[in-house]
C-alpha cells in the first residue's frame, strides 16, 4: 500500500509559521510532507520571509504558486470572463498535476491541511484535490476563537447570496470545463485542530492548545533559519538592555486614521498611567504585512511626544515567538490577535486601547458584543 503524502498551503507568514509549530510539535504518522504557497498580494517582506523559512524547512517538494494564471488581475468582462476563468482555472489544474506527478503524488492517498477557504491557495488546493482527506489548521496562533462560527458563516452566505445563474449555470460549467471544483457549499474537513475553541468547521476537532506555551514557542523558534534567529536576537538585545518597565506596542494594519488614533491612544496612556510607566522603554512591533507608509510617521511622533525610549521591531516574525525572549511587563494594541496569546502565555499585562475598540460591536466586530466580551475575556482595556 502506497504511503500516505502530507500537501500543506499557505499564502503569509502566520499561516507558514502555524505549519512550522504543528510539524514541530504533532505526533503524527510517517509520511512525505509537501508545500503549496505564495506570498499573499505578492508583499515584498512577506515574500522574504517565507522564502526564508521555506529555504530551510525540509519539505520533500515545493511549489510556488505566484505566476499561476488564476492570480492574475482580471481583464475580461463578464461575458467573456466565463470562458477566461475557466481556461486559467484549467492551466492552473494543469500546473498543480504536473508538480503532482513530478513528486509522485497520488490524490487519493494525500491530505490537504488548510485553513479557511477564503484565500486562492486554499480555494485551489481543495477544489482540485477533492479525492484527497482535507485537513482543517487554524490560520493563526489564537483560532479558533469565538469569531470562528461567523467567519465560516461568512464563507457559506457568499454561496448562499450568490445569483441563480452563477450558482447553477457558472460553478457546474466551471468544474466541467476546468475539473476544478470551487463550489462553497462543499466544504468538507475530516478533522480539524484547534489552538482555542471547538472547531466549526469540522465535528472531529483536536484541541492542540497545549502547544500555545512559551517553551513550545522557544523550540519551534530554534527550529527557524539561524540567520532569521541571528537577525531577531540582535534587535531584541538592546531592547533587554534598556529600562524598564517594557511596553509593546503592536500595530495592526495601520492606515492614516488608524495612526491618528494610536497617537491618542498612546498620549492618553501616559498621562493615565504615567506612574506605572515612568522611564519606561516603549517597543513598536510592525505588523508582518506592513507597508511602511504610516509607521514612520508613527514613530517621528512617539520619538516627539512620549517620554519613554522608543524601540522598534521591523521583523515580521509573529510576536508570540518574541515574547519568551523579550518578556515584556505590558502589550498594547487595537483588534489584534495576539493579545489573546499574551494573555494565555502570562507573559506580560495584555491591553486593549479604548480608541482601537469596534464603535458598535453589533455591526463592527464578528459575532457581536457577545463575541467581543469572550475575545477580551482576561484582557484589560486601557
């Protein structure tokens, strides 16, 4: 009987990194591992730093997705767009066989582990490999949480909204021309892990929330590049060297209004707070994706206004695998999921900032108030 082979995907650095943790920590059976990946938007420092990662990660197969057609800006109309579709979605098939072949890779015998399908790398993969065990993986290091059911609500409303025509006319036509099935209605995991809570994708869901642990942080980070180790350990050292107490401050897709809102924040806190923050060092983490547009302009103002030592940490790796490291005595940010992290590794005082908070939690935030209150559940909010 042939050996089972493993096909994972990922499309940024998080989704990578989570691969890297349940390789490193899953008892699993033997098998030939793969990868299906891309760099999401084509970033250049999310490119970079998969790149790097998948350098060294001992995959017997890789395969980079970035020129397939199907990513590719959309040129036709909408009624040429039903032949164009199809013959991208039918080369891309092809592209993916080819690869398959090359590897000996038999789709009855594989498991896809994915997360969500909501980016291409998982929509592909799936809709191609649909003999093969489909295996559910949280996109990051806090799912499932309790946005989890409303996200994959989301997912299902697109196919349920979707016009008659192109559900019963397009989505058929699609998969007969192509042999790509990429109907959302089908979404079938055989089982699914879980950094947090149940899964809702799957009924068999494998609670792997002891791997969110400092010391199962600090061994998937030596498993990392030594170069990417070398360049993260001397930013954090000047960092340890400089006073206390240390603040984090995370930020999370930062456009200009956002940026206005951080520098209230920030002005409100230590003036709030100056008593427990006095001489303290404060640390900017950039976000994995960010473009470098409105950081610096963030940073020129806390230099300008906020009696602290200001620090920056550039590199996008996630600041879960910092923290055991950096052990910081606060982490600030808005909506982001890290804090929840914080909050299960006790390292540090995880705080929300008021003025990063959903106005209206009903509409602003998946789930409701509901869901927010379990988000924040052990978190302050400052």
């Amino acid at each position: 009987m042939k050996a089972m082979d493993r096909i994972f995907t990922a499309c940024h650095g998080t989704q990578l990194l989570v691969i890297q943790h349940l390789r490193r920590h899953l008892q699993r059976p033997p098998s030939r591992e793969f990868l299906i990946w891309h760099p999401l938007d084509n970033n250049p420092s999310v490119d970079r730093f998969m790149q790097s990662i998948v350098s060294e990660a001992g995959f017997d197969g890789v395969l980079d997705i970035r020129h397939i057609e199907s990513l590719r800006p959309r040129t036709r109309g909408p009624l040429t767009w039903w032949v164009e579709s199809a013959r991208r979605l039918r080369s891309d098939a092809g592209t993916l066989h080819v690869w398959m072949s090359a590897n000996g890779i038999d789709e009855a015998t594989a498991e896809l582990w994915a997360d969500e399908p909501m980016h291409l790398n998982v929509i592909l993969s799936r809709g191609l490999l649909q003999r093969s065990v489909h295996v559910k993986i949280p996109h990051c290091f806090n799912f499932e949480d309790a946005t989890a059911p409303y996200l994959k609500a989301n997912v299902e409303a697109k196919w349920r909204k979707a016009p008659w025509a192109k559900k019963h006319i397009y989505y058929p036509w699609l998969r007969f021309a192509s042999r790509v099935d990429m109907r959302l209605d089908r979404v079938v995991y055989e089982r699914a892990y879980t950094f947090a809570s149940a899964s809702p994708w799957c009924a068999n869901s494998i609670d792997v929330s002891q791997l969110i642990s400092p010391d199962a942080f600090h061994k998937t980070y030596d498993g990392l590049p030594d170069a990417m180790r070398a360049d993260v350990e001397a930013i954090v050292g000047p960092i340890k060297a400089g006073s206390r107490p240390l603040v984090v401050l995370l930020l999370f897709g930062l456009a200009e209004s956002s940026r206005t809102a951080y520098q209230r924040a920030i002005a409100r806190i230590f003036s709030e707070h100056a008593a427990e923050l006095q001489g303290c060092s404060l640390v900017v983490k950039w976000h994995p994706s960010a473009t470098g547009e409105q950081e610096p302009l963030l940073l020129e103002w806390l230099r300008a206004n906020v009696p602290a030592q200001i620090h920056e940490i550039r590199h996008p790796l996630n600041l879960e695998f910092i923290l055991p490291e950096l052990r910081p005595d606060f982490v600030l940010a808005g909506l982001c999921g890290a804090l929840p992290i914080v909050r299960d590794l006790h390292i540090g005082r995880p705080a929300m900032l008021r003025e990063l908070m959903p106005k209206d939690p009903t509409t602003d935030w998946p789930g409701g108030p509901r869901s927010l209150a379990q988000f924040l559940q052990g978190i302050e909010i400052w």
